[in-house]
C-alpha cells in the first residue's frame, strides 16, 4: 500500500506493456494502420482498449453506446467482448474514417453487433430517448468534440441504468487542464467539464491516469 503515485517512465510503462497487454493481431493491425492517420491522436491507447473491454465483462454489458467511433478501435475492444445479441449504438459523423472501422467489423466477425449511426450524435441520443430508451444501456464510451462532453454525458445518463457506466476520455487533455495560461476553447471545455462531474452527486466516479485520462461515472 502507497499513498503515493509511482512514476510511469518509459522504461516502465514498456514493462507494463510486457506484462499485461494482450491485443489480438487484428487490434494491432487497425491500431497501426491507424497511426499513420492525420488524425492518430483521437484513437485510445491499446492498454485503454483492454480495459473498457475489463469493463464490459465485468458488468455483464449487452447494450452499449459510444460516441466518437473514429476508425472503429475502441469499438472493436468492446464488441468482442459483448455476448451474440449485444449492440453498440455507435455515433460518428465521418463515412470516411469509419469506413476503416467498418472494413474491421467485418473481418472480425462483429459488424451485426455494431448499429453505425452517421449523424450528430446528440441528434442519435436524443432519437434513443425520444424512442423510450431510457435506462436500457449499461454502458457508455464518450470520446468525440470536447466542446460537446456536458451535452453527450448528460443524455448518456439518462440512456443508461442504474449501475450503468460512462467512460469519458482525454479528461487530462495533454496535461493542458493544468496549465493556467492555457485558454484554448477545448482545454476550457475539458475543465469545466471535470469541475461539473466532480460535483455531480448523480454518480460515483474515479478518473483513471491511463493514455489520456479516463473518468469513469456510475449512475447511482
């Protein structure tokens, strides 16, 4: 037991690669196609993948949603994970970036589990609630527009049950959260965003320092 935090130098954080991370070939296929991407930044580290798929076990997840699909590597993680009849509502708004992922799907054998929508995703969310399902998801991943975190979290919320997960990524944003002469509108967007859910008595929550920050948020 320690009350303080080990330090992940480079060296290290290759050892905990080597003694924990286990992705399948195709993971590793699409994360590497992906790097050479204009837009690499966007997609979750591999230790990330593992553990939402940790997460998806853990609570016996059947019905997800995610917002932000990018080239389908995070939503890949979570499929393989959820039983024949899960579903991931997954939300986007590239055809092209998730014709990557949907050429992934396929080969891995999860493209029926994967309900793509390619439209704003507030206007996705809003049509799930519109069409009464409230409470009916256990989980939710959110990693698209920093702008838009409040709207997405506070409609996922409502999607998902009691007991239900939000994972919400970038919540470190590059450490610019703490830098005070930062003022860029999404690094604005990340803090307020923190702020509101640290006070948010409507979840349990625990942010946890892995890529680039993920707070977890169970719906109470």
């Amino acid at each position: 037991m320690s009350r303080t935090a080990t330090v992940v130098t480079e060296n290290l954080a290759a050892y905990i690669r080597s003694v924990s991370q286990r992705e399948p070939e195709l993971l590793t296929r699409l994360r590497e196609e992906t790097a050479d991407h204009p837009q690499a930044s966007c997609q979750i580290s591999a230790d990330q993948g593992q553990f939402l798929q940790m997460l998806i076990r853990l609570l016996g997840a059947r019905r997800t949603i995610e917002v932000g699909v990018f080239t389908g590597y995070s939503s890949l993680w979570v499929a393989l994970a959820l039983p024949p009849d899960g579903c991931i509502v997954a939300c986007d708004v590239s055809d092209e970036y998730t014709r990557v992922a949907r050429r992934y799907w396929k080969e891995a054998g999860v493209a029926d589990k994967i309900d793509l929508r390619l439209a704003p995703a507030v206007e996705t969310l809003d049509a799930l609630l519109a069409a009464g399902e409230a409470g009916t998801y256990d989980f939710a991943f959110i990693d698209a527009d920093k702008r838009n975190y409040p709207a997405y979290y506070e409609r996922c919320l409502e999607l998902i049950r009691p007991r239900g997960l939000i994972a919400i990524d970038n919540v470190l944003w590059h450490a610019r959260v703490i830098d005070p002469d930062n003022h860029d509108a999404d690094t604005l967007a990340v803090r307020e965003f923190n702020r509101g859910l640290h006070a948010d008595d409507r979840v349990w929550i625990s942010l946890v320092t892995m890529g680039d920050g993920l707070t977890l948020a169970m719906k109470k």
